[in-house]
C-alpha cells in the first residue's frame, strides 16, 4: 500500500476530472506555475490499492520541467467509478482505458507513460497494443511478470479474504495495524481508509488476481520500440531487484535504481524520482522535437 506522506496539493497541482467516452476518470493535473507548457505531457498510473494521491510529491517538479502531468485512479479505484463486471478490471481492459485517456489528453502530441506496480502492467498493455505511440514509458517498482515474494503472498490473502469478508475487514486486520505500526499520522490514516473503502471490491479482486498472474510480455514489449525506463528503489519489497533489472536488460532499456527508495519511490524518494523521470523524458523528447516543431 502506498502510502501518500502529506495530502495538501502544491501550487499548480489541482484535481481534475476527465471525460471519455467510457467514462469520468479523476485526475491530478500539475501544469507549471509560469503557465508555459514547452515539453510533451506525461500519464501517470497507480498500482494495487493505490491512487493518482500516490503522485503528490513528484507532481509539481515534474510539471515545472514545462508540461502538464496528470496522475489518474484507474477504474475501479478511490474517486474513479467502474462496473460489478470482473471483465472491466483485466489488464487489457484497464490498458484499453489507459489508451483512451492519452488519446483524450495529448492533444495529438506524444505523451510519456509511467506505471507504478501493478499500473505498469496495466500501462505496458498499452504500450504494446499500438494504439496510442507513446513518446517513452517508464516501468516504476514493476516486475515482467506476476508479482513474487511476501507481496504475492499477501495478495493471495486478499484475493481470498475480499470476496468474502469485505475491505472493512481487510482495513481492520491488515491495512490500519501496519499504518498505526510505521507511525503513519492520523489525517493520512484516515485517508487510507476512506480510499480503501471508496474502491471497488470487484476492481481490487480482479486486479489483485492480474497482479499475481500476469504473463511475461518483455519480449513483446521490447518489440514496440518505444524508450523505455526500468526505475525501482535499492530496497524494492515487490519484484525483486535483480529481476526488474533482468528486465531492464531484455528490453536493452535504462535502468535506474534509486538510493534509499524501496517499492513506492514517488513517495520514498520524491526528488531523485522526479529528476531521473525529467532526464529521461528530455532525453526522449530531444531527437523528434526539432521534427515536431516543424510537422505543427
């Protein structure tokens, strides 16, 4: 569970709801406070029992590098409304939307895609379809295939447990100790439940079963030939480091470990996240933008 550190927005940073076709999406939009966007926006997407709040501390340094930022909840999760349909929370489902909020939100300039966790799984089903050409996509604390160790072990639990006992159940037993246990301050607490409870049962059981069973895409993935960045803390808890870098080889991207950061860096290490995610989506923008300039 990510675990949002303060919950006050930042100058330039403001919710924002975003109409498709499928649907409303929450949102939060950051645009930089001079108001000059100059560089190509980018989509951020949480992980399991996570939310576009996730983003808060990277959120303003990214946008001050000259783009809009949004970080979304997928469907299903906190303020993002979704059906009782088990269909509508698969990977491919998720990335279908995925696509069709970078198609909504781009106004035909590429767009820089990042998942965190089990968002990148859903956004590296984005990536592959091709229906949406992004300008990079970034891997954030995610693995190639189904996820392993205590996180897998956890999942089965709440995979077993939500159906039948409720999230109240899984907040009181498992989510509140642990929170109360790293002394995690009251208002953030409160938080967590509300957006625990806010979620969809049938979104978080489907995508707890897409997280611990997703298939291994890398070779897929490393067909598309989009820039791509593997980024996870030196103490990552989820997929095991060797294995995301593993990852990073495969797919011959560039692979960033960042110091002190374990499975959520936004959170953990905010500052040297943004930095690597700005660098690397410079260096992404830098050969097309003289091209693009003159195509607009």
């Amino acid at each position: 569970m990510s675990t949002p550190r303060f919950l006050d927005l930042p100058p330039g940073v403001a919710p924002h709801k975003i109409e498709t076709p499928q649907g409303i999406f929450a949102a939060l939009e950051a645009l930089p406070v001079s108001g000059v966007v100059e560089r190509w926006p980018a989509l951020l997407v949480p992980g399991l029992t996570g939310s576009k709040e996730d983003f808060i501390a990277v959120l303003q340094t990214l946008a001050h590098s000259g783009r809009r930022v949004l970080a979304i909840d997928l469907r299903g999760q906190y303020e993002t409304p979704g059906p009782d349909d088990p269909g509508a929370y698969t990977c491919a489902a998720l990335g279908a939307d995925v696509d069709l909020l970078a198609q909504t939100l781009s106004g035909g300039e590429p767009m820089h895609l990042v998942g965190h966790s089990f968002g990148g799984l859903v956004a590296r089903e984005a990536a592959i379809d091709g229906r949406t050409k992004f300008a990079s996509f970034t891997l954030m604390s995610s693995g190639p295939s189904g996820i392993v160790g205590q996180r897998a072990r956890n999942g089965k639990t709440f995979l077993e447990e939500v159906p039948v006992l409720g999230l109240e159940h899984v907040w009181s037993t498992k989510m509140e100790p642990e929170a109360l246990a790293n002394g995690v301050p009251d208002e953030i607490i409160a938080f967590l439940h509300k957006r625990l409870l806010a979620n969809s049962p049938t979104a978080l059981s489907r995508m707890a079963e897409q997280t611990l069973n997703a298939p291994d895409r890398t070779d897929e993935l490393r067909q598309i030939e989009v820039p791509t960045l593997v980024l996870y803390g030196e103490h990552d808890d989820g997929w095991p480091a060797e294995l995301q870098s593993e990852m990073a080889a495969r797919l011959e991207a560039e692979c960033v470990v960042l110091p002190g950061a374990a499975h959520s860096p936004a959170v953990e290490a905010p500052e040297t996240t943004a930095a690597a995610l700005i660098r690397f989506w410079n260096a992404a923008e830098s050969p097309h933008l003289d091209t693009w300039s003159n195509a607009v």
